[in-house]
C-alpha cells in the first residue's frame, strides 16, 4: 500500500522540538538512562559455523546454467504512438567453458573467513562442484548463504559494552524539515513530549501508538528516538522506535520496537532487534520490547 507515503514535494513542514524540552526532568529521567553509546564484541564457534554453514550451502537451490534469453520484438508506428507485438522468445544454455576464479579467495573477501574455513565448509557441502556449472551464479549464493548463517551466530553470541562515558549529544536535537503524510502525528499534549507540533512516522501501527500515548493516564512520557540514535550491529545500524515511561504501580522505562500483530519481519530486521535487546541488557533500568501497542507493555 502505498497510502500516507506518496509524498507532495510542495508540502513540507519543519519538526519543532519544544522550547526547554532539554531540562524537563521527565525527559531527563529517560534519557539519562539510555544516552550512552556501547560497541560489540561476537563470539562464536568455528567449527559450529561451518556445521551450519556447509549444510546451508548443501540445501541453496541447485545451480542453474547461464542462459542467454532471446527476444523478437516487432515495432510498429501509427498516429497512437509505438506498438510492439511480442513474435517469439527463446531461451539459450551456455553450455561454453568458463574461467573459474580463486574460490576461497573470492568467498573469503565477502565472508571475511579464513581460507581454511571456506574449505571446509565448501567440502562437507559436497557441492562444491557446482562451481564448473555456473561460476557466479554459485559462488554469489554461496556468500549469500555463508554469511546468512555467520550473521546469526554472531548475533546469538553478541556482547555490548559502554564506551567509557560517551553518549549521543543534545545538539543533535535540532528543528528539521519533512515531507507531511497521513502518517503525520499532531501533537496535543506538548508536555507528555519533546515536540511542540508534529511528529513524522512511518506506519499505522507507529501512529496508533503515538494517539494512545498521548490518551493513556499511565504513560508519563513518550518520544520517538531521532534517526540518529543508532546502535551498532554486525548487519548495519539499528535504529529502535521509541523511549517512554510508563506509570502504574510503579515507574518502568521503555524503548520500544513497534511491529504489528503477525507481521512478517525480514530475517535482518528479527536479527537487528535481537541486538538492541542486547545493547539494552547493559542499561539494566530500561526494559526493551518489541510490541504492537501500549497494550503489550507490563
């Protein structure tokens, strides 16, 4: 659905944060507790990685040989404008020589792997002659698969740690201008935030909660964490959704990931989570969830 992102290029409005926000205690509580920047170490098992690894490999789809697809178009001009009429299309094996590469060295510059370890994936694969068949073809999967499974054993063993005292810095807050979608959040209740007017967000189910935030009596505070709140990952960076503090009994901070009920994530989104649950284990006053409203929190 493309409803609330087709963007009007003439209509654009500037995100405001609002004026003192910064010394609000209740900001202040929250984001004292989560300012601080961490890096990451993995850990993982060779010989674990290359059990997975190689009965990854030995499971991708059998490679296919190159082919060259051919097409007979027939073009015609009329008062309309170009017609063309599809005659015939013919689908041509390369059954030819290729040169093949250095496997493992190829592999090893994608997989930063060593040598060794390539080869013994690639050998108790038994697949490795494949390679005769379609050389790109099966060395791409092969990297594709290799660091499918590389990623996800250092993710399972990942380990954040603080660096020193350093944190995001409150300059970054700054007023920015955005394309204004139905997606566009008003905000009514400035003082449960740090903006004084609008908030852009990505989703319903973002702007579902963004409305129940501002609605609940037991939700204190709520901000959406700026794109440049970031949290380093083996995959990329990750940048989580939302801070709050919710109120009932007691008092519970939270950074949020909101995903919609059965929604279906990307195997690097589900792998991008699992790290900010581990950056969080070091902030042991903050809980992180990945939820679909304020409903699923405690």
């Amino acid at each position: 659905s493309f409803k609330g992102r087709i963007k009007d290029k003439q209509k654009r409005e500037t995100v405001k944060y609002r004026k003192g926000f910064e010394l609000d205690a209740k900001f202040r509580d929250i984001w004292d507790k989560i300012k601080y920047q961490t890096t990451y170490q993995v850990d993982y098992d060779t010989h674990e990685l290359i059990k997975r690894a190689a009965k990854a490999v030995q499971e991708m789809p059998a490679t296919k040989k190159a082919v060259i697809k051919s097409t007979k178009t027939v073009v015609e001009f009329d008062e309309s404008g170009i017609i063309a009429d599809v005659r015939a299309s013919y689908n041509i094996a390369i059954d030819g020589k290729f040169r093949i590469p250095d496997i493992l060295f190829y592999i090893q510059e994608k997989t930063e792997l060593t040598r060794s370890t390539v080869l013994e994936i690639l050998l108790q694969s038994g697949r490795i002659g494949e390679v005769l068949i379609n050389p790109q073809f099966f060395l791409d999967h092969a990297v594709a698969t290799v660091n499918d499974v590389l990623n996800e054993l250092m993710i399972d063993g990942i380990k954040y740690e603080k660096i020193g005292a350093k944190e995001y810095e409150m300059r970054l807050f700054e007023d920015y201008d955005f394309h204004v979608t139905d997606l566009t959040f008003q905000v009514t209740k400035k003082d449960k935030t740090i903006y004084s007017n609008l908030i852009p967000l990505d989703s319903n189910v973002e702007y579902a909660f963004a409305q129940d935030c501002e609605g609940r009596d037991d939700i204190e505070f709520y901000f959406k964490l700026p794109n440049w709140f970031k949290i380093k990952t083996p995959i990329g960076t990750y940048n989580p959704d939302w801070a709050l503090i919710k109120k009932n009994e007691k008092t519970i901070y939270f950074v949020a990931e909101t995903k919609s009920t059965g929604q279906e994530l990307r195997l690097s989104e589900k792998q991008k989570i699992k790290c900010g649950k581990a950056h969080f284990r070091k902030f042991p006053e903050v809980t992180f969830k990945q939820i679909a409203g304020v409903r699923d929190l405690d």
